[in-house]
C-alpha cells in the first residue's frame, strides 16, 4: 500500500447516506425528547414536536461542531477519518452523542494535539453562549423541586454564570432551566467526559501528547478516580470505568514520536485542560 493511499481521506461514496441518515435520525429523536421535556402529548398533539425544536437544534449544534472540528483537524494532518456519525436514542436526551471513526495511524504529537483539542474547544465555545442565553429565559422559582424530578449538578462554569447572569439567588430558589439552557448544559458535560485524560478519549489524545511519557501513570490515576467518583457520588461513573476496562485505558503511540509539541500546541492542551476544570461535575445527576 502506498502512501498516498494511506493518506486518502475522502469518503467513501457509498458510505455518504449513512451519516445523512443518522443525522436526520438523531434530529428527530432530540426533538421529540425536547418536546416531551416541555410536556408535549405527541399522540394526542403532534404540532407540539415543534416545542422540542429549541433544544434539538441547540444540541446538534453542539454535537455537530464538536465532531466537525474533529474531522477537518483528521482532514488537515492526513489521516482517514469518517464524517461524523450521529446516535440517535430512546433517552431522556434523544441521543448517545455523535462520533467518528478514524481510519489511519496519528502521525506525531501535532496530529495528536490538533485532533484530539480541536474538538472539545469547538464544542465548548458554542455550549457557553448557548448556556448563557439559556439562562438568561430560564425561571426561578422558590423551592428545590418536587418529587420524581432531575436535579443537575453545577459545574464551576455553570456556578459561574449563575452569578453573573441570575445575580446571587436565594439558598432555596430553584431554577427551572429553559431547553437551550439545559442543552448547553448538555453540551458542557459532553464537553468534561471526553476530556477525561484516559485511554483513547480526546482527553486522552491531548494527555499523550503533552506528557508522552507519564501518560499510563496518568491514566491510571484517573481509571482509579472514576471508581472512587462512582463509589461516592455518581454510579454512572462505575460503568465509564468498566467501559473503560474493555476499550482501553492506554493509548497507542504515534508514529513518528521523535517530533515534540510547538508553544502554541502546549497552550491548546493546557487550555483544554482549563476547560475540563471548568465543566466537570462529580455528580451530574439526582433524581429527588
């Protein structure tokens, strides 16, 4: 096989429908779970799917970007990737996420770097506005919930903009987040789960790249800490654990190691690093 052949990244033609398709499925799934979030019949009111437009659109946004950046970073440095493929689910979200699949070797540490950043940062610089603007038309009201609801774990970023955009609330108002926001939210902590530093996570493509020879110290601790997460504040975290145990905790290396990150890109990874501080959250979830 040549090298140019290993380098071919466009799309096979008779793959093309496949990620249209799960896009297109996944849209509908996302806008069906938004509009029964806002207490849509959809049997006996099937207009009102156009209520579950805001955090449909708002999400796939996000997901979309996110994958996006990803390809073209692959698209840049030659290596084979798919378009992204789109999830749809029967969830309380309408979707497990979106991926793609990279079909070729990472060549260095700046492949690695810009593939694995590209794609967390992108997805975060449209989930802080989406949030933010979500915010700003989300209720408050006195009270922490009722029974049988979800109560969302704040990140810092979230208790940041808190501050800034609702002001200093009282220690029982509960707020009752608009679609766009919880999409935001949504994206934010899509946003922390693949900066996890562990195996080939895109946290894991920046932690390889930046500290190539500490990594499976690294990623040990962090496989270590999910356990302790789950085992303390969030169950979910015992099956990333598990999930983990089965794809893989390491990562492989590239091919040409010798060549080291630039400034810039150790900028990108400690940026990266910021943000998963930022959006992390020990307890996502509490059903009351």
């Amino acid at each position: 096989m040549t090298l140019e052949s290993v380098r071919d990244v466009t799309p096979k033609p008779e793959r093309r429908w496949l990620p249209g398709f799960l896009f297109g499925a996944t849209f509908l799934t996302t806008t069906f779970a938004g509009a029964i979030q806002q207490g849509v019949d959809i049997l006996k009111e099937p207009l009102g799917l156009v209520q579950g437009l805001p955090f449909s659109m708002t999400l796939m946004g996000i997901l979309m970007v996110h994958e996006m950046s990803h390809y073209l970073a692959s698209r840049a440095h030659k290596v084979p990737s798919t378009l992204p493929f789109f999830i749809p689910a029967p969830s309380i979200i309408g979707t497990f996420g979106a991926v793609i699949r990279m079909k070729g070797a990472i060549w260095d540490r700046r492949a690695l770097m810009d593939i694995g950043a590209s794609g967390p940062i992108g997805g975060f610089i449209l989930a802080l506005p989406a949030l933010s603007i979500g915010l700003a038309i989300s209720k408050v009201v006195p009270g922490g919930g009722g029974e049988g609801g979800l109560i969302l774990g704040d990140s810092l970023i979230m208790l940041l903009l808190e501050r800034i955009i609702l002001g200093d609330l009282p220690a029982d108002a509960n707020i009752i987040l608009h679609p766009v926001a919880f999409a935001g939210w949504i994206g934010m902590f899509v946003t922390s789960l693949n900066l996890l530093p562990v195996g080939q996570l895109d946290g894991g493509h920046i932690a390889k790249a930046l500290f190539p020879d500490h990594f499976d110290i690294i990623a040990r601790v962090v496989h270590l800490s999910l356990i302790l997460l789950g085992a303390f504040f969030w169950e979910g975290w015992l099956i990333w654990a598990l999930l983990l145990v089965f794809i893989g905790v390491g990562h492989p290396p590239v091919l040409l190691p010798h060549i080291s990150l630039d400034g810039s890109r150790r900028k990108v990874g400690y940026c990266a690093a910021v943000i998963f501080l930022l959006t992390f959250v020990p307890a996502p979830f509490k059903i009351l």
